[in-house]
C-alpha cells in the first residue's frame, strides 16, 4: 500500500511537470482551462510582445525581422550562438543581432549560458549557448501544440534541456553560478553549477528513463573538479551510477539534492 502510494504521488509530479514543460510558466498558459486555451494564449502573447511590447520597453525593431529572428532562436535552442550566421539569414549586421539578444536577455526572456573556463590548457569552446527561458513560448515558435507533437518533434531533446536548466537555476541557492562546459575535443556537460569558485555538480540532461554516462562527461567531470556529477532523466530511479555520479530525475533532484550543493 505504500509503494503504490508513492508511486501515485510521483506520477502526479510527473503529471504536472509534463504540463508546465509543454505550457510553459506563465500563469495563464500554465493554468488555461485547455491546451487550446493555452496555446492561444502564447501565441497572442508573443504577437502582442513583438509588435508593441519591444517598442514599449525601448527596442525600435522591425517586427517582421525580430519575428523571424525569435522563431530562428528557436530552432538553434540549446546551440552555441552564431551571431553572424543570423546577421547573414536576417540581413542585419552582427551588432544588430548582439543588441538584440543582450536585450532579450535582459528582458528575462532569453538564456544566455555561457561557458566555464578557468586555468586549463584545453581548447575550449568560448561562445554562449541560446536558450528561450519560457517553454511555452518556445513551444508555440516551433508550432506544437499538444505534449504528443511535443514528444515527437526533433527538437523535443533540445526543448527538455532547456526547461531543465531553467528550472535548476530557478531553484538554486543564493550565490550559484550557471555555466556550461565543451571542448573541442567533445568533453562537454549541459550545465555547471559553480559556489564560492567550486564546482559543487556538473549535470547532464537527457530526454529518456535509462541516461547512459558518456565518456565526454567523465572528462568534463575531471577537467573542473566537480564535486559531483548528475545525469537527469526520465526515470523514476535514483541510484548512483558510479562513486561520484547520480541517475536521477528532475522532481527528485529539486526537491532533495539542490538545495544541498
């Protein structure tokens, strides 16, 4: 009787979160009687942000770019930033793209993660990674609807990674730095929490209830001294993989580890 308790309680967590990643945070998406209804609701929002609301906070755009420059942004979620590859595609300068996203960024509506690098002699790659902060709004640039569309798009692993790492920086402690960390030998990590100049856990995010360990993430483990490592997916487990790695999941890994780290 207790297991299936606990096992009630964790579907209805599960439940909640595949609601909030598909309709994103904002509380009359998150809370609309209906997917429709939600749906609706972001896509008028994002109409309304574009076409008056930049202007209102001091961003003089023209609104068929910057709408071609946000649904852009969409599908690079979780890319290294090539500036000049959007200034190419938009036919705007590359000065123009930075203004863009340094004010989007600014208006908490992007995630600019940038890398960690300290003293290593390692090649490493220096650009920041793009990610719409709001899944809902991401959601509605790609055009899916419903959590099935969802769950099936290419862009499903990508949209998972950046809900993830918003909600962990979300709900880190006071003092916590976010970074992310790649090579250009392929050791890299989704995400880097850093306190007090340590690396307290390196986490990989996968879409998927069996993550596997990569040899890369073994490498950014070693190259920044993470006290920990995470990879966080879709199972209901947790277990430790290894001495120094944990398989978990999101609900799990908020509501027990992060506060520890």
């Amino acid at each position: 009787m207790k297991i299936a308790y606990l096992k009630y309680v964790l579907h209805g967590i599960y439940d909640n979160l595949q609601q909030l990643w598909l309709c994103g945070g904002f509380p009359l998406s998150y809370l609309a009687p209906s997917v429709r209804a939600s749906g609706l609701w972001r896509r008028n929002f994002i109409n309304t942000y574009i076409q008056r609301d930049l202007g209102l906070l001091g961003l003089q755009t023209n609104v068929q770019v910057m709408e071609r420059f946000w649904r852009m942004l969409a599908t690079a979620q979780g890319n290294i930033l090539n500036a000049e590859s959007l200034a190419r595609s938009l036919n705007i300068s590359r000065t123009t793209v930075m203004r863009y996203i340094s004010f989007l960024e600014g208006a908490f509506m992007l995630r600019v993660l940038r890398p960690w690098f300290r003293n290593t002699n390692k090649r490493l790659v220096k650009s920041p990674q793009i990610y719409i902060r709001d899944s809902g709004l991401l959601h509605s640039l790609l055009g899916l609807d419903t959590y099935e569309a969802l769950i099936h798009h290419i862009q499903t692993g990508a949209s998972w990674e950046g809900f993830v790492i918003e909600q962990i920086i979300n709900n880190a402690s006071a003092g916590t730095e976010p970074w992310f960390y790649r090579t250009q030998q392929g050791a890299e990590c989704d995400l880097l929490l850093e306190k007090n100049n340590k690396v307290t856990a390196a986490i990989e995010i996968k879409h998927g209830s069996s993550p596997a360990i990569s040899k890369g993430f073994r490498i950014s483990m070693q190259d920044t001294g993470a006290t920990h490592g995470y990879i966080i997916g879709n199972g209901e487990e947790t277990y430790k993989a290894e001495e120094h790695i944990t398989i978990t999941n999101l609900p799990h890994f908020l509501h027990n580890i992060i506060h520890t780290l």
